[in-house]
DNA sequence: TTGAAAGCGCTACCAA
DNA sequence: TTGGTAGCGCTTTCAA
C-alpha cells in the first residue's frame, strides 16, 4: 500500500499554501480560478482523498449516522422493514459521504446505554429513531445527549423532527372494501400496543369501521409475529361469534392467520377474508396471495437521511409525509359468501 | 451540552503531563501505581472519554469494521441469515469499542466501490466478506486495498482466514434419514451456483445419496426464494419421474416448494416429503413443519468478528470451524408411503 | 488572493 | 517514572 497522498503533497505539487488546497476543493471563496484549477489538477493527478480522520477531528463531525434496532435478532428475522429503510437510508447519505453504523440488540436497558456510547464517541452525527413507543425513553436521552435525530412514522406534532406515511388512507380503502363486499363483522389482529405504528393502525381500523356505522369487531394481539398471527387465528374462529373478515397489522401476522385458518379447516377468502398491512414480496406468493396495503419503508429511509444531514448540518427541518400506504387487492379478501 | 472533557484536563486534575494519561489509561507501562491511581481517579470524576476522533487520527484506526451485503433489498426481505450474523458480529466487537459499518446495495459494479471507498476513507479497519461466490473479485480487491477480511464459509484452503460452519454432516444426517424412510429418489433444489455456499450444499447432496449407493435425483434451481421453490415444485411434481424427497438448499425454498406441492394437491409428507437449510423462525410454524438444518449466524457472526479484530491488530489467525450444521427432523419429511 | 500557523485530541517517542 | 513535544491530516483564522 502506498502512502496515504494527504493534503500537503497536492498544495507541493500545486505550488500553493495546503490551505488554500482545502478551500479551493470544499468550494470555498478566496481562491481565484486559476489556483483553483491548478489545485484541483494536482489533487486529480495525485488521487488525493482527503482523510476523513483529519477532517473528523478538526471539523467535529463523525460523517456517520447510527441506527440502532432494537430487536431480537430472530424477530428481525423475517421482518421486512428494516433491509429497505436501510437501503433508503445509504441511497441518500452515500453522496455527502456519510456512513450508517448498525446496532442490534434486544437488551431494552442496554439500547439506551448504546445511544450514550454513540454520542460520547462521537461516533455518529445523529441517529435514526424508528419503532418508537409511547413515552419513548429514547426521546428525552437524544434530547439531552445533544443528539440530532429524526422519528420515523411518530404522529405529528411529535416532539422531533419526523417522516411520516399516512396510514389511514389505506386502512379506510380496505375497510370500504370489505364493506362493500357485505362484510360486517370485521376483527382486527393488532401489534404490540405500546409501538405507536400498532396503535395507529388499530385506530384507523376502529375510525374506518365506525365511519361506515359498524362496529369495529374483536380485537386480538397478533404480536406482528407469524406465530401470533397463528393464534389470534385459533381465537378468532373458534370463539361463537366468527368475523367475516380480519385486518392484520401486519403481512407477517396475516400470513400466519392465513395458514392457521387453512389448518382448521376454513377456505380463505370464502370463509374469512384476511388482510395484511406491510406489502411484503412474501405475500404475494402465499395462497392465497395476500390482499395488503403497500408501505414504502424505502422511500422513509431515504427522506429520513435527507432530514438528518440537513439537521446535522443545523438546518431546521419540517415534518415530512410521504405518500400514502396503498391498498392492493389480491386473492385473499372476497364478498361475504353465505 | 458541555463542552468535550479532553485529555488535558484529565492532566491538570491529576497534575501530570497528559503522555502519562495516555499511557496510564491505557494500561502501558511506565507509570507509577500511585499516579495511575491519580490519574484514573481524575478520569473518572471528570467523566472522561477519549475521544475516537483523536485516537483515530494518531493511532491510525477507524476502530469500526465493515460489512457490505449485495443485495438487494427485496430479496434480503426474508433473508434469516444476516441480522443474526450482525447481532454475534456486535457482541464481540461492542467491548474493544468497535462499530459496524454497514452498506446495502444491489449493483455489482457498484459493489466492489464501496469497499474501495470503505478503504480509501479509512472508514473502516476491516471487513467480512459473506456470500462469497466462485472467482469473487472481493478476495482480490481487499488484498489489493491491504484491507484486513474474513471470509464466511468458504472452501478450506481459502486465499484468507475463513470461519466455517460444516455442512456436510448435516446434510448426510438428513439424506440417511430420508434413505431409511426409504426414499431412492431424492431431488434437490438448489441456489445459484455461483455461490460458494450454494455449491457446497449441492456437493454434499450429491456425495450423500452416493454413498448410500443410489443415484442423486433431479436437480432444479430455486434461486433461494420463496417464489422460486414454487417454480421447482411445479416442475419437480409435474414430470414423469416424480422424486419422493426433496431437499431445498435453504428454508425460504423449501417453504415455497411446499406451499406449491399443495396448491397442486400434494400432500407433504405423504406424497413427497421436503426438507430446508437454515432453521429460520418461520419454519417451524409452517403446515406441516418443516425438517431442516439449522445452521449458526449468530455464531459465525461472533467467531468472524473475533477473527478480523486479530487480523486488524496485526496477529495471523487461523481458520476456524464452529460446531456442524444440524439436522432438525419435523413433520415435512417421513417415510415413503405406498 | 495567498500563506502561515494555531488548533482538534490523541499516541508515541525522547529527554529529563 | 515523569514530562515535553512532535506528529496524525485537516479546517479555520489571521496576516501578509
């Protein structure tokens, strides 16, 4: 490996002061254009990249982002969001040169304790808060660490700069849908209710259902999980009074349900239409292929880097919303038949 | 917030030159015991915390390590493998102060990019190289970079040090369990072939049904996917020779393959019994729950960090093998009925 | 417009 | 055993 070409060797071959190197090549004034050329040839035949190090140390920032995931690794497991949002995330920070550094871990009072780290090392500018909870711990630790942050899909008026996608939209477009299709009994099989993204959800499912003068139908915890799913399916149809149609919150959740239904004998969507939310590539696949309504976690990564660089950067930066989250019809939802 | 506690400060508390800060904090030798006493007395009550910057700058480390997943994010949608590799990467790395840095991109040429990029900022000591596929042009880019690796199951023998999970065993454990059952026709379906883990699987399968005399049974490829095992179910069940048994090169295909013998009115174990590779979550709540191997990410993940950090400070590592790959019989595979 | 020099926070070397 | 100091590579201020 040969040595590392730094800023001293492109002002030597340019003839120039090696600050007049970093002014002419961060764009900066008070270089005239001829020098500025002159440098930036030097620096072009040299193949200087200027050291992050270097410009770590004297600029204070890290030109890093952190997420930390907050999951069990065997949770994450089959969880779509995450791959996206982070692919989202790179497409926007890779430019500015930015990096994302990952943490995952499940232990909830070690997660604080990793946040303090990556503000104490300066090892990030800011960081990506997603899943939050109600009375989230995270919020006021971000707040005193001085941390720049940015909240994915909290409500508005949050108490940080957020992107959003607007849940309700799809959820009253796949209410309508079964309503016109006769269904009146419509359950709902719910997420964990301390994430504000399964309350949420849960809510425009009762507004949805009520706005269409019905009452909403049971309600059971499915955990976001397959296995949850599986068993908010063993409650919901054995109990007396059988809905016509369940609202996952999400695909994985539906997916089981599905399975589980078909397991005990009942036809999906004859006996039981059954929705997901997400719009995971699985349910497309599965049989019946999976009536959802389609996130863009993709698309809320890379709103969510724009947003950070531009807080780093100490801009203020309003709330963001990105499209809606769409309802896409497949096979599993049907008419009542009776 | 405060301003930064530096390492001056901790000297005038202490009352000493800040070289022997560093040396003491840094447990080196040339320090009195009575000063370190001072000094780390001074340290902890002014809440000191070197800062990475500074020590990066002039020790000449990025203390973080990289991991670049090609990929593309759909496909890693379901992909059990990587969030637990980075789970046991972080629990070994989390106590010498490392993060991980992690990219996610779908295009090849872009690919190779990155780590040059990784390398040319020093953003990162090292990386892990998982995936790896026949020729890959990784293996000679980092060393070309100079850049610390460890290699993910390669073939023993690999041009770097390589953590390895055994598959063999596993896979002659599963085909012995199927030859009892009295299976003859066994069929296999399999990843792209470019991939070293993808072949080595094949191999194995082949070798397995050899020794047991019997000829190996079709091969199809499934590509890893949910969608394409449905595809290898279609043609596998439709032909005129139809195997009794098939073995999926991973889960996801398996779970596919099954769904889609069903579909097509197979009954699983019954008409055609199925096994998987990898032991995801998802596969033992499936209908009926699928026989597999279940393999160590979590664990790779740890042993491979444990190795690069080596690497990284300058020691010669071994390859190293973790425990092997293990057969997990469940209901998606039996004896042959007829 | 240009250049010199002072940091940024730490490590490591060399003298005292 | 201690302390002083020269880097590490850059940004930024201040003179020239």
């Amino acid at each position: 490996m040969a040595d590392r070409v730094t800023i001293v060797d492109v002002a030597a071959r340019a003839g120039v002061a090696i600050s007049s190197v970093s002014s002419a090549l961060n764009g900066r004034p008070g270089v005239s254009e001829a020098t500025r050329a002159r440098i930036v040839k030097a620096a072009d035949e040299l193949g200087f990249v200027p050291s992050l190090r270097g410009r770590s140390l004297s600029g204070k920032k890290a030109f890093a982002v952190g997420l930390v995931v907050h999951r069990d690794p065997d949770v994450l497991e089959l969880d779509p969001f995450f791959a996206s949002f982070i692919g989202g995330i790179e497409s926007h920070i890779d430019g500015p040169g930015f990096a994302l550094v990952l943490q995952i871990g499940s232990d909830p009072g070690e997660m604080l304790d990793r946040y303090r780290r990556l503000a104490a090392d300066n090892r990030v500018d800011g960081v990506f808060l997603s899943e939050l909870e109600t009375d989230d711990p995270r919020v006021p630790l971000v707040r005193e660490l001085g941390l720049p942050a940015v909240g994915i899909n909290a409500e508005p008026g949050f108490s940080m700069p957020v992107v959003r996608q607007d849940h309700e939209a799809g959820i009253r477009a796949l209410v309508s849908h079964l309503v016109d299709g006769g269904h009146t009994r419509i359950a709902f099989v719910g997420g964990p209710r301390h994430f504000i993204h399964s309350a949420q959800r849960e809510r425009a499912w009762r507004d949805a259902v009520e706005s269409h003068g019905l009452t909403p139908g049971r309600f059971v915890e499915g955990g976001f999980t397959y296995a949850g799913g599986a068993d908010a399916a063993d409650t919901l149809l054995s109990g007396g009074e059988r809905p016509t149609a369940v609202l996952c919150a999400n695909d994985l959740s539906a997916i089981g349900f599905m399975s589980e239904a078909a397991h005990l004998g009942f036809e999906v969507p004859r006996d039981i239409s059954v929705a997901g939310y997400d719009g995971i590539q699985l349910g497309a696949y599965v049989h019946p292929a999976l009536t959802t309504i389609t996130t863009s976690p993709r698309r809320l990564g890379f709103e969510a880097a724009r947003m950070l660089l531009e807080l780093i950067d100490g801009r203020r930066v309003p709330d963001t919303v990105i499209e809606p989250a769409e309802l896409l019809v497949r096979a599993s939802t049907g008419p009542v038949s009776d």
